[in-house]
C-alpha cells in the first residue's frame, strides 16, 4: 500500500488554514448517550483544546451559546478517538456545548467574525404528536406515555438538524416540525418499530408573518421527470394544487423535466397520486426554495367518512351490507371503536355505521340464503397515505402492529357540539 499512499500525498493538497484566533464551522452533527451533542467540523484556524471555554456564533454574527469543550474526538483510521489538541486543518468532533448546531462558528473568546456558510433550509411542515387515547391504547405497544414519547422527540432533535420539537399548548402533546411530511413519517415509522404508541395529527405547513407582505406560506422547488404521454395530467394536478411551471424541456428517450413553484401544503400526499397517474414512471425531488404570499385555499378531500357507532369486531356480513356506502378500510375480525374511521363515505358527509351486525339466524334454507359473503378488497392505508388522507378534526392511530383512522373526538355527541361551536365561532 506504501504506493499508494505516496501517491496520495503528492497529488492531495494540505487543507488550507488561515491565520488568527480558533475557529471552526458546525459541518455534521450527532447525539451520543454519553457525550451528549457532538458537533463535526474543519478546524479554519488556530487550535482547541480539550477544557477549553469557547463560544458559538451565528450566521449573521450574534452569541449563541458560551461553554467549556468536554473532550475532543479525531479521526485515526475507521475509529474515532480522543485527543488533546485540534490544531489547524484537521477535522475534530467537539462535545459539551448544548445549542451550536450545523452552520455556526465555534471559536475562541477572542473571535468576533463568523465563517461564511450555507443557511440550514428551515422546517416547513408541523404535526403534532398526542397520547394515544382509544379504547385499544396499550394492546399492541409498551411505551405509550406522554413522558417516553417526549424524551424520545427531544432525543431525535439533538441528533437531527432539521427538526424542530417544543411542547404544544394542548395537554400531552409534542409539535413537531421537519422538512416535508415524509420526513416526519420516516421518524413515526421508527418510533412504532421500537414499540411506540402515539396518534398524530394531520401535518400543516409552517405559515410566517410578515410586515408589509402579510402571511407568508413555505415555496419548494419540485423537479419532475415524466414520459410526455404523462405530461398533461402532471401539469394538470400541479395546476390544482397552486403550483407555477417555470421551465419545461426534454431530457431525452421521450421524457420531459418540468420545474415547478409549489406551495409546500399542496405537496402532501401528492407523491404517491403522480405515481399512480404515470403508472409509476414519473421521477419527483423537492427542495425549498423560498417563502411567498400566501396563495389561497387548495382543494382537499371531497368524500366524507364510515365511522364506527359501536365497540368490538368487525363482521363479514355488516361489511357487505355496507358495500353500497362507499369502499371500507378495515377486514372481518379487525378490532374497533367508537370514533374509529372504518371507510370512505361516497358522498361529502360523514356517516356512523354498524361493522357489528351479524346474519340473523333462520330456519329458511335456499341457495341464495347460504352463499358466502363476497367482500370487496379494503383500502390499504399506509403511514404516508393516512397522513395525506385524514383532516383537521382526525388522527392517525400508530401502533407496532396497526394504523387506524380515527376521530380527534370520539363520542359522537361531543363531536357534533364541537362542530356546532366552531360554525358559532366562524359566525
């Protein structure tokens, strides 16, 4: 290897330092359950010390946080060990400070001016994480506590950069916000595989006052490759949900690249519809691009829901009966509740059905009497899917085991007082 190495050496330049004071730019960063939050970064200039007392400064300059460095890690081959010294150059993972983060200089007390950086793009998407509450909450999960659920979001935010987690007004309850709703289903999805219980709500974008321009929603960048066949219907939807087509050009072999200024609220659950109108060929990459003028209301779901008005295991023959009423999400032998979303309603109202109704027994016995109950596949809802599907006033139940549709309020009376005072307040 010894020629290689040589090798190396003669064509890599020495990483550039500067003169001056220590500084260093947040690159990386990672939580560990000992050390705490460990920022990554290239020592600029100077050197730093393990005990040393250093500060974090901002993109524009100003203090974020003062603390002494707690142990200092470098690179030696594939592990990771500590050292004393960082000196200029050298690539150093830094513990003990609490609030730095990816983008901000860490340097001496003596520094005064940061190093340039790329902004961290902001969240754009919230949701908020509850207890989970319905009759069947602790069957399939064994951490369904309002203290487990929070420790374990305040662990994941230490780690992550791009996620932003603080107690919600409402009692048991944690707004999470993240880049896009797929990020905050890859982190639900973790969570119900280490046996967390919790219901969610539906994700809402992350809206922004302003003065002299008024209310302010997130633009992202939507790149998409699509045979041309295709095309229209892309555009057509991307049209729907307030979208504005900036470039449209081939990219060869019969397949066209459109660039779109989409309103992040349009974007959710768009994913898997563009799949299914281009039978799986279209290729979709979001990016945030900037914040706009709030740009009106965008259609959502037009069909109400089959909710259940009683308790206990759904029935063969009451689901066929309900056939007529639109497609169920649920089979024979699911468990339910009062409250729980069994199906989707062909009209645009809600309905409260009876999954429970047996066959009742008679002495008549014909052909057509006995024939087997034949049901209709059931709609299978993915976290993504449920998600984008449900509205403001349901949730979706997550457990190890299941994902269930419900109502915010499970007591249909309660629920119809809630609607009555919302139509006074909006009045």
């Amino acid at each position: 290897m010894a020629p290689l190495f040589d090798l190396v050496l003669r064509h890599v330049s020495e990483p550039p330092v500067e003169t001056g004071p220590f500084r260093m730019l947040g690159t990386i960063l990672e939580a560990d359950p000992y050390l705490g939050r460990i920022i990554t970064g290239r020592v600029t200039s100077g050197s730093v010390r393990s005990n040393q007392t250093i500060k974090v400064l901002g993109r524009d300059g100003g203090l974020i946080e003062q603390g002494r460095i707690s142990k200092i890690l470098a690179f030696r081959g594939i592990e990771r060990q500590g050292i004393e010294v960082g000196e200029a150059g050298d690539i150093v993972a830094l513990a003990g400070l609490t609030k730095g983060t990816v983008a901000d200089t860490f340097c001496a007390l003596e520094a005064s001016e940061p190093l340039p950086a790329q902004p961290i793009d902001p969240p754009t998407v919230a949701m908020s994480f509850l207890v989970n509450d319905s009759p069947l909450a602790g069957t399939e999960g064994d951490k369904v506590t309002s203290r487990v659920i929070r420790d374990r979001l305040l662990r994941e935010a230490e780690g992550n950069v791009a996620l932003r987690v603080k107690e919600a007004p409402g009692k048991d309850a944690m707004e999470v916000a993240g880049r896009g709703e797929l990020q905050l289903a890859i982190l639900i999805e973790q969570m119900r595989r280490e046996g967390f219980e919790l219901s969610v709500s539906r994700p809402k974008v992350v809206l922004r006052n302003a003065e002299g321009r008024g209310l302010l929603e997130p633009i992202e960048e939507v790149t998409i490759d699509v045979d041309e066949e295709h095309s229209g219907i892309v555009v057509q939807k991307m049209s729907e949900r307030k979208a504005e087509m900036v470039e449209m050009r081939p990219s060869g072999g019969g397949r066209l690249r459109l660039v779109f200024h989409a309103p992040t609220r349009g974007l959710i659950g768009y994913q898997g519809e563009l799949l299914t109108d281009t039978r799986g060929t279209a290729v979709i990459n979001r990016i945030f691009h900037s914040y706009a003028p709030f740009r009106g209301d965008i259609a959502r779901r037009r069909n109400g829901v089959l909710i259940a008005n009683e308790a206990g295991e759904a029935v063969a023959y009451a689901l066929w009966n309900l056939e007529d009423r639109g497609p169920m999400m649920i089979e024979p032998g699911w468990k339910v509740y009062q409250g729980m979303i069994v199906g989707e309603h062909t009209r645009d109202n809600d309905l409260e059905v009876n999954v429970l109704k047996g066959k009742k027994l008679t002495n008549i016995r014909t052909h057509a009497k006995d024939e087997a109950v034949r049901l209709t596949p059931p709609i299978r809802m993915t976290l993504e899917k449920a998600l984008a599907y449900i509205q403001d006033d349901e949730l979706v139940e997550v457990t190890p085991q299941s994902i269930r549709l419900r109502k915010t309020i499970l007591d249909p009376n309660d629920r119809k007082k809630a609607e009555r005072l919302k139509e006074a307040m909006a009045m």
